[in-house]
C-alpha cells in the first residue's frame, strides 16, 4: 500500500511541472570588447592620498625608521671651584718697629679659598648614522666646548697708600712669618690683581649598537608599559681642561719709601711691577666603554647613559715670572726686567709634566619628547668626572728667600735654601650641568 501511494505521488509532481511555461531567453545586447570594459573606469581621476601625518607630539617616539640623526645641544653647566691654597693679599694694622713697616692684625682680602667660577655656557654637537636599517651597528662622532671663564680679584690703596696691603710669606732663612708690602702709608701705593681662568673641552668617537629591544619598526612589540631599547658603546675619549693663575703687582715708591732693584738703588716715585703666571693644562686620551638604556611610551622618551674611560693623562705645570722696574723721571735706560717676581721666583720658574693612569666616568639623563616623524626635543643632566688634573691655585710656595727675588739688595749673595720650590700636587675636577637638546632624524 505505501508503494502505490508514492507512485501517486511521483505521477502528480511530473504533471505540474508539464503544466509550467517555458522561460523566456533575455537578449544580452552587443558584446562588450576588453578594451571597452577597462576605459570604463575612471584611471584619469586622481587616487585619494592617505591624510598626511600631523606635524606634532602624537606619535610613538620610536616607530619612525632612521639612518641618520644629528643632535645640537646648549649646555648650562658648573665646574669645580677653582683653589687658591694659600693667602695672596691681607690688610690690618700698619705699624713702624725699629724703622722698619710692621702689618698687625693681619686679615686675609684674596686667596686662601675656593673660588667660584659661576654658570658656564657652552655646546655639544653629535652626529651618527647606522649601518644597517636594522640598527644593528653604528657610530657616533661627538664633541663639546664650555666658554673660557675668569674669577677677577683685585685690591688697591689710595694716593697715599692707605689702606695697607701686603703679601703674607715666610721667611725661609728664618722661619718668621714676614710681610711683603704692596701698600703701606707714607711709603708705598700701589695693588694687585687676580686672575684665575678656567676653559675645558672634549671629543669622542664611538661605535654604538642594538643589545635588546628596539627594531624597525617597532609597533609589533608594544607594551602597556611602553617600550625598551638596549645599547652598547665603545670608543675614543679626550679631554683637554687649561687653567691659568696670573697675578700682577704694581707698587709706586711715596717720599717715605724706597728700595733696591737688581742691586741698584732705587726711589720714588719709581714704578715696580710684578708678574707672576702659574699654567697647567691637562689632558686626557683613552679607551671608553658604556651602556645606554632608552625607555618609550607614546611620544615621551626617557635616556640613561653611562660611560667611562679610562687611559692616560698628560700633565704640564708652567712657571713664569717677571719684576719690571719703571724709572720715572724717564731716564736712558730706566725701564728694566729681571726674571723673577715673588712666589714665582728663578728657584721655581720653569715647566714640569707628568704621565698619570686616570678615570673619567660620566652619567647623562635625558627626557624628552617626539616631535613629528624626524625631530625630538629634550631637557637632561649630565655629570662628568675626571679622577686626576693638576690644577694652578694648588701650586703655590709661601716659603720665600729673599735673596733670590729681584729686590734682593745683593743679587750676587744667595743664602738659604732656595724657595720658593717647585711644587706638583693633583687633585680632581668634575663639571655637571643641564642641557637643551634639537636632534634631527632622517
């Protein structure tokens, strides 16, 4: 029974598809060439651009690919103070004892002190470029140069020469603490002047490179904290730190007063003038080696870098001194220079060096943000040290003999020990500062 009624079923479904009309055919029209089909489409129109990037602080500072950056940077920096170790001029109490000018009550007015130098200006310029586009390797070509500055002391009496001044000394045939006058009333007018200069400089060259983190680009690996590139250095350091001492005596003979030059003698109002110049330069050339870690988020950057060298050090001491006596009336002849002043004297007078092993580490934090896809804009502080220098205001001798100076009375007689001596004593110098930087990267 199930049989026949699928039979009836099968019979019915093959009569309504008979009873259907046969579909009607549409005619396609002409046939359309290749040709005709591509100049359909508009190629002649201009293809939309990609809005262009906005020139500001909105981007990943380490998304943009670069080969090259050069960094201009103003430094606002401070050294370490200049010494002068011992006391150069005092004042007090004129007195007369035995016919002879007596300082009481003596205070010191220049030396025996640190002296500031204040806030240097300089630069520093850097140039570097990868090797690779993976910034793998490259190198860095850098250089900085702090403006020369001076420290200028000076104090003078009147006419009349008052207020006393005198150079402190002891006597080194006697061991009596003795007083050399620049001034004193009645007898001699006259000042001095203190310079004490300070200019420091340096270049370096390294071969620098990719550890950890980084890459170009770099939005495959981001982090919610941001991201991390970790860099080598190796290279080449100098360093080249010059400061001078330069002191100058002028003492006028009042109708009181008078003296012996060269064994002459010699009276008012005859000028004598005194000049001394203790020199040092140091300079530095060695190996360096550091590491640089620079951490990212959004346009805000922040740099850490260490570096240290170390190699030799090279330094030189250079005394001179000079005492020039001004006849006036002017007469053939009156104006005359012997080699010789005070505390720099012919038992000093001359250049000492020296070879020291020396250490000069540096730390620089810098933060700072990207602005637009090649130039970054950032604020840091930088702190360099150099373990050894020889520096001028350290070198000097108190300990004199007169007999040895160009107002001895009997130039032929030297008697006693001859001092002032030469003296080499290191110490350390650092220099540490902010800094503004423009780099461009291209």
């Amino acid at each position: 029974m199930r049989c026949g009624l699928c039979a009836w079923l099968l019979l019915l479904c093959a009569a309504g598809l008979r009873a259907q009309p046969a579909p009607t055919l549409v005619d396609p029209g002409p046939a359309v060439s290749p040709d005709a089909a591509v100049g359909g489409f508009p190629l002649s129109e201009p293809v939309a651009e990609p809005p262009p990037i906005p020139f500001g602080a909105t981007h990943e500072a380490l998304a943009y690919p670069y080969l090259g950056w050069l960094r201009l940077e103003a430094l606002l920096w401070r050294v370490k103070d200049g010494p002068i170790s011992e006391p150069l001029l005092t004042t007090g109490r004129p007195l007369i004892q035995q016919g002879l000018p007596t300082l009481l009550e003596p205070r010191v007015v220049i030396g025996d002190a640190d002296q500031d130098y204040g806030m240097f200006f300089g630069s520093r310029l850097s140039w570097g470029f990868w090797f690779d586009p993976s910034q793998t390797c490259g190198i860095e070509v850098s250089g900085f140069l702090l403006e020369r500055r001076a420290v200028l002391l000076g104090a003078g009496s009147d006419a009349s020469g008052s207020p006393v001044l005198a150079r402190p000394f002891i006597d080194a045939t006697t061991g009596d603490e003795r007083a050399f006058f620049v001034a004193f009333p009645g007898l001699f007018a006259g000042g001095l002047a203190v310079s004490l200069t300070d200019h420091v400089w340096g270049v370096e060259t390294n071969l620098v490179s990719t550890v950890a983190g980084g890459g170009v680009p770099r939005h495959a690996r981001r982090f919610p904290w941001g991201e991390w590139r970790l860099g080598a250095l190796a290279g080449f350091r100098y360093l080249d730190l010059r400061e001078d001492l330069d002191i100058q005596q002028a003492s006028r003979f009042l109708a009181g007063g008078g003296g012996r030059f060269g064994g002459a003698p010699v009276g008012p109002p005859s000028i004598l003038f005194y000049n001394e110049v203790f020199a040092a330069r140091n300079q530095f050339y060695g190996g360096q080696v550091g590491a640089e870690l620079e951490w990212v988020h959004g346009a805000l950057f922040v740099d850490a870098l260490a570096k240290v060298a170390i190699g030799g050090c090279h330094e030189v001491l250079t005394i001179n001194g000079a005492t020039t006596l001004d006849r006036i009336p002017a007469i053939p002849g009156g104006l005359r220079t012997l080699e010789g002043a005070f505390l720099a004297s012919p038992t000093n007078i001359g250049r000492q060096g020296a070879e020291r092993l020396c250490v000069v580490p540096e730390l620089d934090l810098t933060v700072g943000c990207q602005w637009g896809a090649h130039v970054r804009l950032s604020v840091g502080y930088n702190l360099l040290y150099w373990s050894r220098v020889v520096r001028p205001g350290e070198q000097l001798d108190r300990t004199v003999n007169l007999s040895y100076i160009p107002i001895n009375p009997d130039p032929v007689s030297q008697v006693g020990p001859a001092r002032p001596a030469p003296r080499f004593v290191e110490s350390d110098f650092w220099a540490q500062g902010l800094h503004l930087g423009f780099e461009v990267r291209y």
